[in-house]
C-alpha cells in the first residue's frame, strides 16, 4: 500500500499490479479516515447557516461535476474499474491535503502566537468572528477543488 507515494500507486493501477485484497484495505483506510472527519465535523459548530447552506450547495454539486471529469479521463464507459481506482488514489491524496492543511493551521497559529505582543487577542476574536462561516466556506471550497483536481491528474496519467 502507498500512503505517499501517488506516482507509484498510479503505476500500479496503470499496469494493473493490483489485487482485490489491496483495493480492499484501501477503501477499509480511505472509509475510516471518511468516518474519522465525519465524527471530527460533530463538534464544529454551524456559525451562520448561510455560508453552511452555499458549502453544503456547492459541494454536492463539485461531487457531481468532478466524478463525471474524473469518469470520462478514466475513460469513460470504455475505462477500467473506476471506482477502485477512485478509491486507490483518495487515500495518498488526501493524506498530502491533510498534511499541507494541518501545517497551514500551525502556521497560522504560530503567526497569531508571535502577533499577540502587538494586538489584544480578544479584538482578534471580534474582527475574524463574523467572517469565520465565510473564511471556512472559502476553505472547503479550495481543497475539495484541489483534492478533486489531483484525482483528475491521476486518472489521466494511469490512462496515458
């Protein structure tokens, strides 16, 4: 299995190196780093339900739209399995936006840590709190169109 590696993995499911026991521990990983999110998701609090509601709008419909992109560069209804691919290639993936998400937010931290000298915390509180429902729709909508574009690249190239 390749959690970093998505050249490799491409490769494999290129050549076809892959066997049913291996597509299956990639959707049993891929399931529960889905389910961890979900449960991680219950203690976010909805902020303001408008910029939910566009969030919840908007990524039913980049679903839709990148499924469909990703179908046809896996070629369509002539591709080969589809959706193990699709699997397959989630994990590595999403492990990379993870990370770069994760080290984004320390870094944000850290910025907001050395910036207290300066500013009073609670005036920081008042100004990015009326944006925070907006700041996350941005968010999710930059890495679903990231994480969605990679998965395009990847198909194209195991088609190539």
């Amino acid at each position: 299995m390749y959690f970093w590696n998505t050249n490799k993995l491409i490769d494999d499911l290129k050549n076809e190196r892959l066997a049913d026991k291996d597509y299956k521990n990639y959707y049993l990983i891929s399931a529960s780093v889905t389910f961890l999110m979900m449960f991680a998701i219950r203690f976010s609090p909805v902020v303001d339900i408008v910029p939910s509601t566009i969030n919840t709008v908007i990524t039913i419909l980049m679903l839709i739209i990148a499924v469909n992109f990703c179908f046809t560069a896996n070629g369509g209804g002539h591709g080969k399995q589809f959706l193990n691919r699709l699997i397959c290639i989630s994990l590595p993936i999403t492990i990379k936006i993870f990370l770069v998400y994760f080290l984004l937010f320390v870094f944000i931290v850290i910025i907001l840590v050395f910036s207290m000298r300066f500013i009073d915390i609670s005036q920081t509180q008042k100004i990015f709190s009326p944006y925070q429902g907006w700041i996350s729709l941005v968010t999710s909508i930059l890495v679903q169109a990231i994480m969605y574009w990679r998965f395009y690249v990847a198909f194209k190239k195991i088609n190539n």
